[in-house]
C-alpha cells in the first residue's frame, strides 16, 4: 500500500477531523468563557452597611471610590450576611456604630475598626478579588484618617513651642543662661513625648479586618475539591451513558425497549448509588480534606444526586445517535467546566455560560459542594434543582423510546 493511500484513509482522516473537532471546541469554549477575568470582576455585587449615623460621607466616598459596578447600600447587616451566603454580594464592608467619634478619640483606647466580610466558600478568583480590594480600600482609609488627624499633631506642637518662648522670655535673663537652656531642653523633650505620644494614638485609632466567613482550610486542593469532584462525576457519566446505551441497544430487540429501558434506569439508579462511596471517600484521603462522616454523607447524597442527573442528560444524545453520541455530550461537558462556575463566579460569566448554568448539573453540584464542606445556604434547594434536571431528561427519554422502531439484534448479548 503506499503512503499516499494510507494518508488519506479513514482512520488518518478520521484522526485529523477529531483533533480539529476538539481543539477547536476546547479553545473556542475556554478562550471566551474565561476572557471575562479579571476585566469583569469589577460586576460582582458588593455591599456597605453603615451602622454609624456620623459616617454617611464615609459611605459615600466608598461607593464613589469601590471598583465595582453593583454597590448595595440598602441593606442591614443581618440582610447582608444573608445574601452573601447565597452569592447575591461577595463583600461586606461594614462601618460599625461609633466608628466616626472612635476615630476622633486619638486616647490610645478607643478605635475605629472596618470590617470585611468575604464569603471563602467561593472560586479563588472571586475570594482573591475581594481580598486585594478590601487591604487598598482599609489601606486608604487608613492614610485619610492618618491625615485628618495629622492637625491634632501639628496643634501639639505648636503649642510646646509657644510654652517654650513663652518661658524663655519670662527668663530672659543672661545671668541665668544655664537655667534657661535647661528649661528649654526640658520643654523640648516634654514636647517631642506629646508628638510621639500623639502618634501612636492616630496609629492606634483606626483598624479594618478581614472577617472570612465560611472559611475554607489553606491549600488549592481545598478551594478547588468542589471543582474537581463535580467535574470528576460527570466526565464519568459521559463514557457511562455511552456504555450504558450499548447495553440497552442490545437487550431492547429481546426484552423489548420499555423493559431494557426500565432496566437502564435501574442500573442509572444503582451507580449513582455505589460510585460516590468510594470516590467521595478517596477525594477525601488523597486531597486531604478534613470532613466528619456526616459530611461525607452529604457528599455522598449531593454527588449521588449529580451522577444520577447527569447519566440521564448524557443518555438523552446517546439514546438518539450511540455511541456517536459522545460527539455531542463532550461539548456540553467542555462547556459545564466554565458554566459550573467553579473558577469563574456566575455573575460575571459570559451570557452563553450563564444560560447554560441552568441546565448544568455541575454547577448545582459545585454550589451544594461549597455548602456542605465550607458553609452556606439552600443546599437542599440545589438538590432539588438537580433532581429536576435528572427527571426532565427522564421524561425526554421516553419520548425517544417511544417513536423508535423495534430492532432485531445483531449480537446476543451475553
């Protein structure tokens, strides 16, 4: 056979589409669904809530100044908290009450402290993002405040020099030269002590901190396992469908399609079951994550319920085409890996992805992930939300069921 026969076979050709089918579609999906960082943070909602009546211009020259498109001034601080559980704003800043009068205090005792909250249970870049904004906008603070009262130190001064040359011409007296250069060099170190003193009050007087709720342990591993875990489940539930259909392919010509695909659901059903026992419990071993066994089952209901939505969404193409099927439940997998909003938080997701967030079982699950392991709210609405996900492609596969046409086998199955 010569080279130019086998270069333009089936297989070489075949090879190259499938190379360019995928690379295309990789770069394609990932190129425009992760431009958006960090160009795009600044459309994160962020919250102030001011609990101090005296530091209104203080809220508004933090709005006015924040890099961020969505700024919520309306909300108290229980109402805040709450939505920065749910993700509706990925920062808190808080002026305590009596943060104005602290500030104006310069005692060393009282102190004017603004507060961060950050919600952890998010993606790094989200978590990263707010970090470096709340140390610039505590750092700035800090230099206003710093200025302000910098007059308080410059009053201090002023008025031990006026007590010096005050003295000194009461004294003025060259028989007493000596006196009078010890007068002044007391004078001058009692006002050198106050500048000092009032120095360390203004440092002392203003404060911010980070407050990170929902915490997640240091280590990638941590911040990414919920990432890692969903994406894991369903690229399983890809080949798995694929095989799953070749199975009801086979039986459906001797049992009957209604019977091999009652069968198919079954089998859905136990896998869903059996397969996150173990690989819940090896993310746990091999990434180190420190989690209690009701966690674990939390996991293992959360990652049951994924696999199940997922195998049934991944059977809908494989049902319609085989194993050819793959050509389409690969991109809707490539896609879920930005969509899920594991790296990328879904507010400031290209619209394509975010539509696509919707119908996505591993951003449910990712969410759920977060939840369960670092804290947050409604896991049992994503759940539910997932659930639907499996039900409707269910439906959807009854549907096919019912307009094919009843085939003889080709291989006995065995």
């Amino acid at each position: 056979m010569s080279f130019k026969k086998f270069i333009v076979s089936k297989g070489v050709i075949g090879a190259l589409i499938i190379v360019l089918f995928y690379g295309l579609l990789m770069v394609g999906i990932y190129f425009s669904g992760y431009k958006v960082v960090p160009s795009k943070i600044n459309q994160l909602p962020v919250a102030i809530v001011n609990q101090d009546k005296d530091s209104t211009t203080l809220k508004k020259q933090l709005k006015k100044s924040l890099p961020f498109k969505h700024v919520k001034t309306d909300l108290n601080m229980k109402q805040a908290k709450s939505q920065l559980n749910d993700r509706k704003v990925y920062l808190i800043i808080d002026i305590p009450k009596d943060f104005n009068a602290n500030l104006k205090k310069i005692d060393g005792q009282s102190k004017g402290e603004l507060k961060f909250y950050i919600n952890y249970a998010n993606p790094m870049t989200s978590v990263s993002a707010m970090e470096t904004v709340a140390k610039s906008v505590g750092n700035h603070v800090q230099k206003s405040v710093l200025l302000q009262q910098s007059k308080g130190i410059l009053t201090a001064t002023e008025l031990s020099q006026l007590e010096s040359e005050t003295k000194s011409l009461i004294t003025a007296n060259p028989t007493q030269k000596d006196a009078i250069l010890q007068k002044a060099e007391q004078t001058k170190s009692t006002a050198t002590a106050k500048i000092n003193q009032t120095y360390a009050n203004v440092a002392n007087s203003y404060n911010y901190s980070i407050v990170k709720m929902n915490k997640a342990p240091s280590g990638v591993q941590h911040s990414m396992a919920p990432f890692f875990m969903s994406l894991a489940f369903y690229i399983g539930s890809m080949i798995g469908a694929m095989l799953i259909v070749v199975a009801y392919k086979s039986f459906s010509p001797l049992i009957g399609r209604w019977k091999a695909y009652t069968y198919t659901e079954i089998a859905i059903i136990l896998i869903s079951m059996i397969a996150p026992l173990l690989i819940v419990a090896l993310s746990k071993s091999m990434s180190m994550l420190h989690f209690d066994s009701n966690t674990y089952w939390q996991l293992w209901v959360n990652h049951s319920i994924e696999l199940f939505a997922s195998l049934n969404v991944n059977l809908i193409f494989s049902l319609i085409l085989g194993q050819l099927g793959i050509m389409i439940n690969m991109p809707f997998m490539l896609t879920q890996v930005v969509s899920g909003a594991g790296l990328i938080p879904r507010p400031i997701l290209p619209d394509f992805f975010k539509v696509m967030s919707n119908i996505s079982p591993c951003f449910y699950s990712i969410r759920a992930d977060y939840n369960i392991l670092y804290g947050g709210n409604n896991t049992h609405t994503l759940w539910l939300q997932l659930l639907t996900i499996g039900i409707v492609a269910i439906i959807i596969h009854l549907a096919i069921v019912a307009f094919q046409k009843k085939r003889t086998p080709l291989v006995q199955p065995s």
